[in-house]
C-alpha cells in the first residue's frame, strides 16, 4: 500500500505511512483521504468493487473526475501488482 517506488527486486516502502496506516481497511483510508494506498489496497486483493469504491469516492470529493480505472490507475501510477520483488526497503 505504501510502496513509493521499485529499485531491482525490491520495494520502497515509506514505513511511517505503514506503521500509521497499515493496518486500515479501504474504508478507513478513503475517510483520511488516503485514495492511491485505498486503490493500492484494493489492486492487490484483485478487488474490482473495491477499485471502484476509491473511483467514485474520488470523484466524489475532488475537482479532477476520472472516467474509469484505466484513467485513475494512470492518475495513481499504479497498473499491477509486481511478480518479481522478493526484498523489501524501508525508508
């Protein structure tokens, strides 16, 4: 959820945000206006009606509207879950 980026087999993970946040549910996030770590959330348990529970809660609180998750995926900069990281870097 709070991974901010990828160097080689490994993810960057912003450990104060997961140690505040880690352990919320989507719902938790969308209310502290936590929309990519809800979306992130949402794409790794490969829940499409969580995916678009973050769509709609953005839209509906935002100026951008998005038109359906290809757009909100670009927007986030998140597409898949990736197969090939087996270390983890905490910063």
């Amino acid at each position: 959820m709070f991974t901010i980026g990828y160097q080689g087999d490994s993810a960057l993970v912003d450990r104060a945000n997961l140690e505040k946040y880690g352990n919320m549910e989507e719902s938790e996030l969308l209310t502290a206006g936590l929309y990519k770590p809800a979306f992130s959330r949402a794409l790794y348990k490969e829940d499409q009606e969580g995916m678009e529970r973050v769509l709609s809660s953005y839209n509906s609180k935002t100026p951008q509207k998005y038109k359906n998750l290809e757009e909100i995926k670009k927007a986030f900069g998140v597409f898949s879950v990736p197969q090939n990281i087996t270390k983890t870097i905490f910063l």
